[in-house]
C-alpha cells in the first residue's frame, strides 16, 4: 500500500477563512502517519502538460498554470488561485498519476493520493467548487491512454456530486462513474436520470441521511453497476463531507461508514481487478472528521 502527497499541496491558500485550508491535508498526514507507520509514502511527481490536456482545455492549463498570480485571483465565487496554486494542483494531478503506474505496474495493489487541491468539481474547460484540475479524471484518462485499459470505474463517495467527472466521461464506455450525494446540494447536478452513453448511475440522498442508507444505495445500485462491468482499476473520489459533523453538508455519516464502503469497493475490485484500486482525497472540512474518517478509509484500503 503506497500513499503520495506533497508538500506543495499545502501551498495552495485560497485565504483566510476558506473551507478548503492547508489545514485539512495537514490534520490528515498527521493521522495517517500515528494510525499507519507503515504506509510507504512517496512524493507526487508533476502531471505533465500533455497529461493534463487529456482531459482538459488548453484555456484552462493557461489560466491554472501560466496565470502565476502575485496575489489571489478568484477563478469562481468559491476557488480562487494564488501563488503557490499551480505547483499544487500539479502536483495532486501528478499524485494519481504516479499511483495507477504504481498499481498498474505491479509494484502494489493499492494506492492513495493524501492531496488538495480537490478534483472532481472541475470540468474540461473550467475550474470550479475549490478545484483546479480534476485529478481523477486525468488519472482515469492516464489509465486508458498510456496503459490500454478498457474498463476503468470511478466510484465517488463525496458529499457533493462530481459534476466534472461525469461531464467529461459523459460519452465515454471506456468509464462507469458512481456516486452519492446530498439532494438539494451544490453543485445541483447527479440526478437519477443523468445516465450519459449507460455509463453513469447517481443516487441522490436527502439531508439526514444516515450510514445504514448511505451504504444500501451502494450495496442496492451502484456495487452491481460496477460488478456488471468488471473494471480493470478501481478508482475513488474520496470525500469525507458526509460525515455528521461536516460543517458544508446535512448528512450524518460516521468514520466506519467509509470503512464499510470502502471494504466492499476493495471486494470489487478483488472480483474484477486484481485489486487494484486507487483513491484519491476529495472533500471534508471539519478537520477531526476528516482526519478519523481518512483514516478508516485507509485502513481499509490496506486490510
Ligand atoms: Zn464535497
């Protein structure tokens, strides 16, 4: 079990008083490095240009990396881009990178990238939701360009839909993404009826939705809609914003919700992939939340 993270990624401030705050990745280094001494950590490369541009618009590239701002710049109402910006968010997209050539090379069978900042809001052509670059769609897109895969899952257990994701794998078979999410919550994207080419299943839960609900629209749905596609690669959206203490959302999930969750994305994997998963930090913002739920995600992940 590898883990990648770098110190660039707490260089990114979108200042004072923002949810997504260095802290987060800070609380959750420290967790995992007390829970698991044993983790193998390695420092995320840089995703190069042309990996970027997989997934991505060459205008966004520019206004991410070439702006260079000397002060803050906001790229929405709720991200915005500083000086230590771009190496960050080059460095999260590097971290998923570098984790599927890790598992798709052999060298482990799992991988997770402790990384900010997050991804799956941000579409082809724009930033957006506190994201840059959206790093696990580059890393599903490095999959089945540079290594051949076929049939590749992306399962998203962050509070929020990853509306980026699913608009850039929309008419793709190539993917199948999943997630739940709170309804009504931004970014207002995920219904039902969003299905893109068949490869796209959401399952919106209401406010106070709890772990035993939480995991049977798993377990009910999105589990047999991955199961039915035999992945070759697991990939993970993990956010933790759905715990009950989560300051941005009204769900009342516990750190062993994710646990469970995460054991039954590891007995898919098991299934069809050899294992192979890769998970990739997403949200959370009440720190001691985010930390213990992390941690549970982790564990699992190993074990
Ligand atoms: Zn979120």
């Amino acid at each position: 079990m590898r883990a990648y993270t770098h110190p660039a990624c707490l260089q990114h401030d979108p200042g004072p008083g923002h949810a997504e705050r260095s802290e987060r990745l800070r609380v959750v280094l420290q967790a995992l490095e007390r829970a698991l001494p044993d983790l193998d950590w390695h420092q995320a490369p840089r995703a190069s240009r042309g990996q970027l541009l997989r997934v991505h618009t060459e205008s966004l590239l520019q206004t991410v990396l070439d702006t260079r701002p000397q002060q803050r710049i906001d790229l929405d109402a709720d991200t915005r881009l500083g000086p230590g910006s771009a190496e960050a968010a080059l460095r999260a997209a590097g971290a998923g990178i570098a984790a599927v050539d890790a598992v798709l090379h052999g060298h482990v069978q799992r991988a997770f990238c402790a990384v900010r900042p997050p991804g799956h809001h941000a579409t082809a052509a724009s930033a957006m939701g506190f994201c840059l670059f959206n790093n696990v769609a580059v890393a599903a897109a490095h999959a089945l360009d540079a290594h051949g895969l076929e049939r590749v899952v992306i399962a998203d257990f962050d509070v929020h839909h990853g509306n980026g994701t699913q608009a850039i794998f929309a008419n793709d078979p190539r993917v199948r993404y999943v997630s739940t999410h709170q309804w009504p919550l931004y970014p207002d994207t995920g219904a039902r009826n969003e299905t893109g080419c068949g490869n796209i299943a959401n399952v919106p839960l209401p406010p106070g939705t709890t772990g035993a609900a939480f995991l049977a629209a798993w377990q009910e749905t999105l589990l047999p809609f991955l199961d039915a596609f035999r992945p070759q690669l697991v990939l993970i959206s993990a956010g933790f914003d759905g715990h009950r203490l989560d300051p941005l959302a009204q769900w009342a999930l516990e750190a062993e919700d994710y646990a469970r969750l995460t054991r039954a994305l590891v007995a898919v994997a098991d299934r069809h992939a050899g294992g192979r998963v890769v998970s990739l930090l997403e949200g959370g913002y009440h720190l001691q939340a985010l930390a213990e739920s992390c941690v549970a995600h982790v564990q699992a992940l190993v074990f």
